[in-house]
C-alpha cells in the first residue's frame, strides 16, 4: 500500500475525538512484528493487496489498487477502568466501522470500502480483549 494511503488512514483514525477519548489519546499505530501491543490501542496493517492496470497504461501509468486493511483493537481487562472489556473493544470496533465506511467523507485518495471480516478473542494469559476487523477498499495511484 502506498505510504501515504497508509498514512491518512492513521491520521483520520487518529485526529478522531471519540476514538481518542476512548482510548486515552491518539493511540493509533502501524503494527509491527514482534512487539506487543499496547493496550488500550488500534494497530494496523496491510494484509493484502491487488493492482491492475487500467486500459491506455502504456500512456496513462494508471493503475487499480484493491487493499485489505487489518485493524486491531486491543483493551486490557487488569486496567479496570474503561475500557476493560469485550463490550468496550466492541464500542471502539464500531466508532470505526463509522470513520472508515463513512462514503460521505471518505479518506483522501480512497473508495469503495468495506468490512470483510471481525472476530474478537480474549487472551487470558495476559487478559488483553483483542478485535481484529479487515476492511477492503480501492485507490488509484500512477506510476512513474
């Protein structure tokens, strides 16, 4: 995914007032591979993606992109204090679900998205209530 796809994306989920009074902050971060998450927090990450060139690409450099985005939302259940629960990883699942399918504003260079998939696990070695949501949408981008 283009970086700064990727980069608006965080920034609207982390410039979002609600998502922040969630969560104590702007706590939305690029996921990466072996560090733990810290919780409460959202972590993305590109899961996959798909390009195809659009007719004239020999003139145009235009290309389709279609990516599947992963959200994570994790909450700890020994803090206690909102949000601690599977029903507040539930709440803050759904603040974005209305940030990211929300058609009349969408994020800049993007389109057509949509949730694929959620599930929600309870980690009870070190109670860490995680969601994870993937989300597909389309972008454009030309090549140089």
């Amino acid at each position: 995914m283009r970086h700064e796809v990727f980069q608006a994306i965080v920034a609207r989920l982390a410039s979002d007032s609600a998502l922040a009074t969630s969560l104590g902050g702007a706590h939305v971060y690029r996921r990466q591979a072996g560090r733990p998450a810290q919780a409460p927090s959202i972590t993305l990450a590109e899961n996959t993606e798909s390009s195809t060139t659009r007719a004239g690409y020999r003139a145009s450099k235009v290309r389709d992109s279609t990516s599947v985005l992963q959200v994570d939302v994790w909450v700890s259940e020994s803090e206690g204090t909102f949000p601690c629960t599977g029903e507040d990883a539930d709440l803050i699942a759904e603040r974005i679900d209305e940030i990211l399918l929300d058609a009349t504003a969408p994020i800049s260079g993007t389109r057509g998205w949509v949730k694929t998939t959620a599930s929600q696990q309870f980690e009870n070695d070190t109670c860490i209530w995680h969601n994870a949501l993937r989300y597909a949408f389309r972008y454009s981008l030309t090549d140089t």
